[in-house]
C-alpha cells in the first residue's frame, strides 16, 4: 500500500539503488519512508556490456543515478541527501553540490528559496578520498573515434553536425525522448541515428499533485549523464554538445548568487563533468562542446549557410514541453526562442528568406515589444531561456536600425528613436561577437572542425 507523503514536509532524499539490464538502466529514489520513484532509461539494441568496459560503464551509470536525481529531489528539498551503498569522492561530491546548486538556482530563485547550505552530498573521509583519487585514475578503453552529436531540433547542433561531417568524421545524431521535430531533424543530418528513451518515474507526478516543489532542472547535464553511459556501451570516444561561449553568462544576480537558466550548459559544469568522465570513466572519453569558442550570433551565422535545414528546425521551446498545446507551424513567435532566433538570424538572411521561415515579421509587431525589450536586457532582464547575451541582442538590433529594409519596423524603429539614444554606439557593434575565442576543450582530433564554423 502506498503511503501518502507531503513533498515539501520530507527530510531525506534518498539514491536508492540503480540497475542496468537488457538495455534499460533503473534509477531508484525516495523521499523518507516513502514509496520509491522508478525512472527508466532505454537504450535501444543495446550491446552486452563487455568485461573490459564494465568498471566504466558502471561508474557512468551511477553517475547517471546521481545526476539524474535533481528531476527529483527538488520537488521536496529537504535538509538531509543520503547515497545507499556508496561514499562519493571529492570530486564526485563537489560536482554534484555544484550541480544541485547552480543548476537548481533559477527554480530556487522563482519559488523563494536559497539553497546555499543546504546541498551537501555525503562524502567519504578526507583520508579515504584522497587515497581513492590517488588510485582511480581511469585507463583508455580504446574506444572507437566517432562522435556522438546530440540534437536538439534547433540550429546550433545542426552548425556541431556539419561542422564534424565537413571534416570527415565520424558521428551519429542522438536525441533523448520522443520528439517528432528532433528526429526529422536527425534524419536530415543524413547520419546514423540513436533514439535513447527516459521514462520519469509516475510517482513524481503525484508528488506534483500533492503540492510538489517545481520549476527549471539543469536538463542538459541529465542528458550529458545519459550519453557518457551510451558512449561506453555501444562505444563512442566523444560526445560533442553545441553550447556557446554565451550560455556561461548569467541570466541575473540574486541576493549575492548568479541565477544561469543554462548553467549545465556553461563552460564550469562542462569542466565538471569532462574531468570526472577522464579520472573516474576512461581517460578517452571526451566530453566537450564544438561550439564553446563562438557567441550565439557567430553559429546563427554559420547556420544561416545552411539552407537545407531551414524547413525543418525550430528553436521554439513550445514544441518540446512535455504537456500543453504545441506550435502548428513550428514556431510560435510569442516566446523569448522565437524573439532572439528571429533576431539573431535577421543580419545574416535576406529578409524574405527569414519571413518565410518564421511566417511573418516579429519585429513589425508593436505586440512584441516588452518580449524584445527582455533581450535587450532594457528595463528588464534577460529572459529564463536559452538566448544570448543583452550585449548580442543590441548589437543585432543596431546593425538592423542601419539597414533600409529594416529601419520601417516597428520595433527597429522603436530602438533607433527610444533605445539606441541611452547607450554607447561604441559598444554596439557586431563584428567582435563574430570572432571566436580560446576557452574550449575540443579534442585534438576535432580542431580542424573549428575552422569551418566561424
């Protein structure tokens, strides 16, 4: 029989155990003596996990289990986490403080909370860490080079995957979940094809009934998990995000903490996670993003050459949320995706090009202001979502305000008569954010891809 329990009210949450068998890894939770929450991730056509690679598969897996674990511990967040059959290292504990923090910090932020304090994995004694990491060095596994590219149905993984094709090599386009959009996209991308499934426990959605904590998780790092584990099984040397040098910078600063919506998107927890995957995985498997030398307008630049996604992607984030109504036409042209996308790609298409991909003209659209005043970072700060910096935003709009096709706009024109005036012209221009930097940890076999995107 089942017991009812008052989410908000729990004291410990609790990793309960993960299993791997036939393709499908079981990560189990539960808040105090509740009943456990069962969430399962299918890989399909899995291989047996072979001898040599089961020390690492298995330290994947549970580092899956522990990251995957934010969907549910913030629906209660209570004082006390507690790990069953394992003493975490210091460099898996502080990944993970890290993680639940930072990642949880915008959901944190938006139900009144301050988790600072609060987050503490439990770790194993100071002498028996420092003996594990002296030991635990993870070997080569001797995995295949070819790269697995995650896609996300929007234009920056679409630049990573022809960016990798252009040079040569080898990589299959993946997705977690059932998106019809993400798998026309992977299909487009003419690559092999992994479809990986994860099926959140039914129990967290009773949780949400019974007064649950919600709001934003740090998704892209559950996935990150999610691949590391695929790497290992069905072999795979790379894993190769498309996060730009832009998702490191804070949506705003809260009360002396910086609040990120695209924190496990950030170069910090790419760190994280890439070194733990080399010390305690294999010392060959690289996890990284192409894109991380590049700001938003660079990759919407690159993709703007690459027409033959134009009908096919979309950057609308309402077409991948789990409940709700869905765009029609791929894009719903209300949301801050929408806005910057629009934005973005504006100085680099002919503005027919980029009508007919969106249907009509957002910023013709006096409607639109407050959502475009959001990106500017005017009067307002940066939306929760996953754009580029205000500094990109205005430098987009300044080079439209200078271009006739554009300067009858509605909000074009608004910007060059209300906006433009207070700021510096100085620090607007568009050229510096075309030019990539040096923070990156893209293997030395994959350089050469860099050159093809900026």
């Amino acid at each position: 029989m089942s017991k009812v329990i008052q989410p908000r009210l729990t004291q410990v949450f609790r990793f309960v155990r993960c299993g791997y068998a036939d393709g499908v890894a079981e990560l189990v939770y539960a808040f105090d003596d509740g009943d456990e929450l069962i969430e399962r991730i299918r890989f399909p056509d899995a291989p047996p996990v072979s001898a040599d690679r089961r020390a690492a598969f298995d330290a994947a897996s549970s580092m899956l289990h522990l990251i995957a674990g934010v969907s549910y511990y913030k629906a209660g967040v209570p004082p006390k986490i507690e790990v069953a059959g394992h003493e975490l290292d210091d460099a898996t504990a502080d990944l993970l403080d890290a993680l639940y923090l930072h990642g949880l910090a915008e959901f944190a932020y938006r139900n009144g909370l301050d988790l600072r304090g609060r987050i503490a994995f439990p770790r194993m004694s100071r002498e028996n860490s420092t003996a594990s990491t002296a030991t635990a060095k993870a070997s080569s596994l001797g995995l295949p080079q070819r790269t697995l590219v995650p896609i996300g149905g929007g234009k920056d993984s679409l630049v990573a995957v022809e960016a990798i094709k252009s040079i040569g090599g080898e990589a299959t386009a993946v997705w977690v979940g059932n998106s019809a959009l993400i798998a026309a996209c992977a299909e487009r991308t003419g690559l092999p094809m992994l479809n990986i499934q994860r099926e959140l426990a039914p129990g967290l959605f009773e949780l949400n009934r019974l007064g649950a904590w919600n709001g934003h998780i740090p998704v892209t790092a559950v996935n990150s998990a999610i691949l590391a584990v695929a790497a290992v099984l069905y072999g795979y040397d790379s894993i190769a995000f498309a996060n730009e040098r832009s998702a490191s910078a804070a949506t705003l600063e809260y009360d002396g903490q910086q609040v990120n919506h695209q924190w496990s998107k950030g170069y910090a927890f790419e760190q994280l996670l890439g070194d733990w995957l080399h010390t305690h995985v294999a010392s060959d498997l690289d996890y990284f993003s192409l894109l991380r030398p590049y700001s938003e307008l660079a990759i919407t630049r690159a993709f703007a050459k690459l027409t033959p996604y134009f009908d096919v992607f979309s950057s609308c984030n309402r077409n991948f949320k789990l409940l709700g109504p869905k765009p029609a036409d791929r894009w719903c042209g209300q949301c801050p995706k929408c806005h910057f996308v629009f934005l973005a790609l504006a100085p680099f298409l002919p503005k027919p090009r980029l009508l007919s991909i969106f249907g009509r003209n957002l910023l013709d659209d006096e409607t639109q202001a407050a959502g475009f005043d959001a990106l500017l970072e005017y009067q307002d700060h940066k939306p929760f979502e996953c754009v580029g910096e205000g500094a990109e935003a205005r430098a987009a709009m300044l080079a439209l305000s200078q271009r006739p096709e554009w300067q009858e706009d509605a909000l074009v024109a608004r910007f060059r008569s209300d906006i433009l005036p207070q700021l510096d012209p100085a620090q607007l221009a568009l050229e510096p954010w075309l030019t990539p930097d040096g923070e990156h940890r893209v293997p030395t076999r994959l350089q050469s891809a860099l050159a093809t995107i900026g």
